[in-house]
C-alpha cells in the first residue's frame, strides 16, 4: 500500500510539474577558439531557443571567472519570445545573446597562453504573481581564448569589435550653418544689385 501511495505521488508530481518547466536549448558559443593581443576584444554569441513553452522566457547568464580574460555580455538578461500564429499554435523563439571578449592592458596580470572560460545559462517561465518557475539550466559552456604577443597572419576574427565611428555631428552644423548663411547672403547682394525700375512721369491734362 506504501509503494502504491508513493508511486501514486510521483506521478501526480511530475504530472503538474512538466507544464512549469522552462524548456531551452542553448547553441555552442561561436566562437569557440579566439587569440587576442593585450588590450584586444572579440565578439562571441550564441543562441537560447525556447522549446514549447506557453510563455516567454526569461534567462540570465553568468561568468564562472575561471581565467583572467574578461567577459561582458551586452545584457545581463533576455527575454525569449513565444510567438502564437492565427491558428492559435504556440512556437518557441530565439534570441541571439551577444557579449564581448576582451584581454586585460597589462600583460602581467594576463600572460601569454591557453586560457578557457566558462558560463551558463538559467531560463525560467517568469510569473509576476509567484516568481519564477523551475529553471532550466544549461552549465559547462566554454569559449578558448589564446593570449598572444602577435596575430598569427592567418588567424581572422569571426565577429571583430568594430571601431566606433567619428562624431561628426559639430561638423554638420557647421557645414550647415555656413551654407545658409552663404545662400542668405547671396539672395541679399542679389537684392541689392537689381536695378530700379523707371516709373513712367503722369502728366494730367484738362
């Protein structure tokens, strides 16, 4: 009678738990393999697929700090979207999860070598009322980064950091600012140039 009342109350668990479980799947990082000089970054993602989930999830990340390279992801959480078509059929969405990687200035406190660095990724069903549902966690992911003096001439980046563009915003307005003032002043002397009319002399007559 004990079995029967235990097995009876694993069943009805799992019964009401399978539809709070948040179900992810999370991609391998890319890339997986990066060299960096002293002082450089490189892009990573990868991607958090929501399986069959009623609602959106929302996932947090973190960085284990294994090495002494350092890692920044662009958020620090995300929201993956469910999305529902006229039929009303729930599918799962993606969202790409970007950060950058980035080798220490000083060279002493990261010396040149192999060095790899872990995070993972928690993904919850969020309900305001009760918090979160059970989590889904994804551990072990790994991205290898190698501390160089000098690139090898045959190693490219896949996503390099891409320098942020000039403001040239002042310059605009200046540009701007003198053509007007030009035009204004051409429309003036052009004024000023035109020649006076005759105006034709009425002599009245009785």
């Amino acid at each position: 009678m004990k079995r029967l009342f235990f097995s009876l109350a694993i069943c009805l668990s799992v019964i009401f738990l399978i539809p709070v479980l948040a179900k992810a799947g999370v991609t391998d990082v890319l890339p997986q393999n990066m060299e960096l000089v002293a002082g450089e970054s490189e892009r990573m993602f990868f991607q958090i697929q929501s399986i069959a989930n009623p609602k959106n999830l929302t996932c947090i990340y973190q960085v284990m700090h294994k090495s002494c390279v350092e890692i920044e992801f662009d958020e620090k959480e995300t929201i993956v979207f469910v999305y529902t078509n006229s039929t009303g059929i729930t599918s799962g969405g993606r969202k790409d999860v970007w950060g950058t990687v980035k080798a220490p200035t000083n060279i002493t406190q990261c010396p040149i070598g192999n060095y790899t660095e872990e995070f993972f990724v928690s993904c919850g069903l969020y309900n305001p009322s009760s918090g979160y549902a059970v989590r889904t966690d994804v551990a072990g992911m790994k991205i290898n980064i190698k501390i160089v003096e000098s690139h090898n001439p045959k190693y490219k980046p896949m996503y390099p950091v891409q320098p942020a563009l000039p403001d040239y915003t002042i310059y605009y307005i200046i540009l701007g600012s003198a053509i007007a003032i030009s035009v204004v002043a051409y429309i003036v002397y052009r004024l000023k140039k035109r020649p006076t009319p005759d105006v034709p002399t009425i002599t009245n007559t009785i």
